[in-house]
C-alpha cells in the first residue's frame, strides 16, 4: 500500500514529503485512513536524535485519528467505517506478565508507532505523520461518538500519559494533587485531575497563569520563584505530576509532598540534575516515573473522556506547516497541542 508522509532524513534535515510502503494487512490487522495526528515533543525530539536513538527516515506521529478502511478476516472489533485511534504502540509480545497485566508499554517486546523494529517490512516503523496506518487490531481503541474526532488525539499520549498516574495514585474526589508545566501534558493532567474531583494547583515561576489554570478547571496557581508561597504550601500534595519535558531541579517540589507523597515524571527523558535525599528521608516521600499507559488503560482514558466531556485544547495546523510548529513548540509558543489535520497531506498531493 503506498503511502505519502512526511519524513526527516536526517537529525539536522527539515520534515519533507516522503513515499513509503504501509504492509497490506494480516489477517489480524486493522487499516486505517488517518484523519487526525498531534504533534508531540517526542516527535521532535525523534526526528532530531536528541535521545541518540534515531532510525532514519523519520516518520514521527503517534497521536492518530482515523477510519478503519479494512480489517482482516480474523479481525472482530472493529469494521470498515468505524472511528479509531492508535497510541504510541502497535504491538508487544502479548505473553508476558505485563501484557497479561494490560501494561504493554512495559513489555520487554514493545514495538513503537515509530521508531521501533517492524517485524514485517524488517525496517523501523513509520509513523502517523502520513496518509495510512496499519496496526493489529489488539492496538487500536474505538473513539466514543461524543467526541470531537479534531480533538483526540492528543488523548493517546498526552492524555494517557497524565491519566495513567492519576490512577495508579488513586486521585479522585478530595485529592490534592500539584501539576509542573502546563503545555500539552500539563494541561491534560490538570484537566483530567479536575474532572476526578481532585483539588488541582498548578506550579508555575510566574503568577501571569492564573486565567488559564482557572480556565482549564484548575484550582490554584502556586508561583515556584516565590519563597514565602512555596513554605506555606509545605506538606500539601499527595501526587505532583511533573511535565516538564527538558531537565529541571525538582528539588523545590520536594517538600510540598505530604508523608507518602508522590513526584511522578512523565515529561524529562534522560539527565535530571542532583537532587537532595532529605525531603525524601525525613517525609517518606517518593520519585517516581510512569510511561504512557497500557491499551486497556487507554481505551478507559477514551471512555471517560467520552463521558465527561474532557478534550485537549488543539491549534489544528496543515501538515506542511509541521517544522514551524516544531520551531515554536521549543519556544512553548502553543496553547496546548498541535494537531495536523492529514486532509492537508492529501491535498498536497493531489
């Protein structure tokens, strides 16, 4: 099956139109039209080789949005027509105890939308900055009818990635929880934080957030760079959800944690800088880190936001403007998640 996407060559090369092979499906497979896909700082840092782990070319693109456009024949969920999303997998072992357990980002086995070893065009995966996907059907999760389908599918990554911890942690009604960062992960988290009925603060080094914090359900805005604010918020937190996606001290949350409190990463991959142990000793307080979340634990993220109404805030961009929205994601110059809508690739190519 060709298709047209958009690939970087090389880690200083600038995305660019680019034909591929998408396999024909097995007969577990699922096919897709991609209708939607977000733009995540993982896709910038992929394309760019900040982890060393690149594979080129680079097909980025792990927040997708489509209609199923063929099944294979043992395939039973889904059928031509339906509304689906693909996340940030497209296959694991299946037999582990963390697959058995519904947590396939764990799988030693874990194949990535992109970037991951696709057993079977034997290359790397290719991801959902192009025309069509073709995943098995294990991977791809049904996208409630109540949802706007422009603004999903930040949910696969984003949102998963903040809901996860919320509910490995427990938040729900009464929870205090304290969120770092408020770009595509962080608004998420506030967001889904608040519709669990949590008390939700955002920290942030300046006061000029207060309008959006409240904006998107939020509770508080805590000014980190103000001393006297962060004592006085000493012990507060059950669970800080830290978003940040580049290295940063955290050694300032730290003493915010109640006994048995949680600082959960999810943004940095890599480098932290040293951090005391103190806070951690004298309060029985915990690091701790959380990857994406399983298929399961997605399609439950999908079906509560379906019920709740909870969408990410999107600025919906054609695909040829993606190198400029990456120049303006490292100046956090977006409110809160691009989102391409792939009629414009289709377009282009026309």
């Amino acid at each position: 099956m060709k298709t047209l996407g958009y690939a970087a060559q090389t880690p200083t090369s600038p995305l660019a139109p680019y034909e591929f092979e998408r396999r024909e499906p097995n007969v577990g497979d699922v096919a897709i039209d991609i209708l939607y896909c977000g733009v995540c700082h993982s896709d910038l840092h992929t394309a760019r080789n900040d982890w060393g782990w690149s594979l080129y070319p680079s097909v980025p693109g792990h927040e997708i949005v489509g209609r199923v456009r063929a099944v294979g024949a043992n395939v039973s969920k889904y059928k031509v027509g339906d509304h689906v999303a693909v996340g940030c997998m497209v296959d694991s072992c299946q037999t582990c105890s963390h697959c058995h357990a519904g947590e396939e980002q764990y799988c030693g086995e874990r194949v990535d939308t992109y970037n991951g070893p696709d057993k079977h065009l034997k290359t790397h995966t290719l991801g959902g900055y192009s025309q069509h996907v073709v995943v098995r059907e294990e991977f791809v999760m049904k996208v409630p009818e109540t949802l706007d389908l422009a603004k999903v599918a930040p949910l696969v990554c984003a949102g998963i990635t903040t809901y996860s911890p919320l509910r490995t942690w427990n938040v729900g009604p009464g929870s205090k929880v304290a969120v770092v960062g408020l770009g595509g992960l962080g608004h998420m988290a506030v967001k889904l934080a608040a519709a669990m009925g949590a008390h939700v603060t955002v920290l942030s080094r300046t006061a000029d957030k207060a309008k959006d914090v409240a904006a998107l359900g939020g509770d508080a805005l805590l000014v980190s760079s103000d001393a006297n604010a962060m004592k006085a918020a000493a012990n507060q937190f059950e669970l800080i959800i830290d978003t940040v996606p580049v290295k940063h001290d955290i050694n300032p949350y730290m003493p915010l944690l109640q006994t048995d409190g949680t600082l959960v990463m999810v943004g940095q991959v890599g480098a932290m800088p040293e951090f005391s142990s103190v806070p951690l000793i004298l309060g029985r307080r915990r690091i701790a880190g959380s990857l994406i979340g399983g298929i399961r634990e997605t399609q439950e993220l999908l079906d509560f936001c379906g019920k709740t109404g909870v969408l990410p805030e999107c600025e919906m961009i054609r695909m040829e403007e993606i190198n400029e929205a990456y120049e303006r994601m490292e100046k956090s110059d977006v409110r809160y998640r691009f989102v391409i809508d792939m009629a414009s690739l289709k377009d282009d190519a026309a």
